[in-house]
C-alpha cells in the first residue's frame, strides 16, 4: 500500500502525484484535481478531509504545475486530460483492488478537467463529485485572456497570493486549455455529469460567477447536484479572495466543518446507492 505523501517522480520543483490512504477500511477511492496555477499542496485539507470520512484519495499534478514553466506554455486541453487520465487510472485500478467505487474532488478547473474527463472517456465513471469553486462559468472579465490566443506561450502574473500559486505566472495556454474544456462540456451539454454531486461556491467568488453557475445547473437540467454557498468571512482572506475554498485556513473552521458534515452526507447517500 502507498504511503501518505509518497511521491511518483515528476520533474521541476518537486512537486508530484500522491496518496492520500483513507482512515480505517477504505468506503472509496478519489481523483484531486488541483486549480488552474493552483499549488497542488494546498489540496492536503480537501485529502485529509476525505480520509476522515473513509475515502482514499489521488491527488493529481497538472502539467507545468510543478514548477516547470517550459511545461505550463506548452499546456494544451489534452494535457490536463492526459494527467487526469493517468491519475483516474491509478484511482480505479486501487478503486477494484479494495471493491469500492472512484469519486471526483475537484478544484476550479479541476473541477471542469473532471467532467470534461467524463467526455473524453466513456469507461470513467465517478460515483459521486465534490466540486469547490468549479471554472464553469467564469468571470467576463477572464475572457480577455482569448485576446492573447495568438501568443499561448505569452505569461501573465498571477495575482494569487505566493502559498497558493503553482508559479509567479501563468501561460495564455494554460488559461486556453480551460476555455476549451468548458467549450466542450457546453457543446456536450454537460451528458455525463448528472450525478450525485456537490458543489461549494462563495457567492463573492471573484473568479467564478456563481449566478452563472446556478443557471447553468438550471438550464442543462442536473438536478442531482446540490449548490452550497459558502463564505470566508472572520478569515484573513475575507477582504481580498474568496475563490480560494480549499481548507479550514481559508474558510474558518466552522465553515470547513459544515463542509465536511455536507460531504458527509453525500457520500453516504451515494456509496449506498454503489453498494
């Protein structure tokens, strides 16, 4: 069995893959998917939270997330699909070794990687996801990148604070490759993703808007998922992010409990219907 933190060999900072074992028998294997220029680190609150509720998980390192900045210009959609892949496969592969079912946890665009995962391969199936923060619907202000599509290797700095973010910057790429996840789940009209399904937003989310995302939810008819407002307030962040939903750091304590116990539930419910 892996240990915790033991890593699969990635180049640049080093950074990598992970396991995060569950405690006790294990109810369920997770892929973690990071967000877009997102330290994948800072996914260990959403791993530890699942393996106190019983579930294993498998946390992903997109390309160019480990420091490689050459990696991050050349990211295309099919990289973010290809490490996700890599990441779905170890999953299920442990998911049949132990008899239980593959759940999704994903991040911003991890979130959206997720699904459109679901697209690309039809022998994916996740039982259940738990979404914080999903790119599905961002900002109008985010699509100015598109005005950079003729130079994908071109970086903008990124305006996350330094724990958080992967790199000083990110490519115009990176940000196409999310745009193009989110065209084709919309030109799929979302198909595969009616499952049982949480999603945590902060309606101040500066990044994603979460009126959006309510419509959306609405109009592609996933009524299977179940929309959680959150909020950071009494946090040091409270005054200047509130997309960063990841941790109790970053949300209070109280919050993050309620977040688990809302978990909780949905996996309850979804296992038994595994089972």
């Amino acid at each position: 069995m892996a240990h915790p933190d033991r890593s699969n060999a990635t180049p640049g900072n080093g950074v990598a893959d992970r396991w995060f074992p569950a405690k006790g028998e294990a109810r369920a294997v997770a892929l973690v998917l990071h967000g877009l220029n997102f330290k994948p680190a800072r996914m260990k609150s959403i791993c530890r939270c699942l393996a106190e509720l019983g579930v294993e998980s498998r946390l992903v390192v997109f390309t160019g997330h480990d420091g490689d900045l050459a990696a991050l210009r050349a990211a295309r959609r099919e990289s973010f699909l290809a490490d996700a892949a890599r990441g779905y496969d170890d999953a299920s592969r442990r998911a049949v070794e132990r008899g239980v079912p593959v759940l999704l946890a994903g991040f911003s665009l991890g979130a959206v990687v997720g699904n459109d995962l679901l697209l690309a391969r039809d022998d994916v199936r996740f039982a259940a996801m738990v979404l914080f923060a999903p790119a599905f619907t961002p900002r109008a202000y985010t699509h100015a990148v598109r005005l950079l599509s003729p130079a994908p290797r071109l970086l903008i700095r990124s305006a996350s604070p330094a724990p958080f973010r992967a790199n000083d910057a990110t490519s115009v790429s990176a940000y196409r490759a999310l745009f193009d996840s989110i065209a084709a789940l919309r030109a799929q009209g979302y198909a595969r993703s009616n499952l049982p399904c949480v999603v945590f937003i902060d309606p101040r989310d500066e990044l994603v808007s979460a009126r959006a995302l309510r419509r959306l939810v609405s109009d592609r008819q996933l009524d299977q998922w179940t929309l959680v407002e959150v909020s950071n307030a009494g946090t040091t962040l409270e005054r200047t992010l509130h997309h960063l939903i990841v941790g109790p750091e970053e949300v209070g304590a109280a919050e993050w409990s309620r977040i688990k116990a809302t978990v909780e539930l949905l996996l309850d419910k979804a296992l038994s219907r595994a089972t």
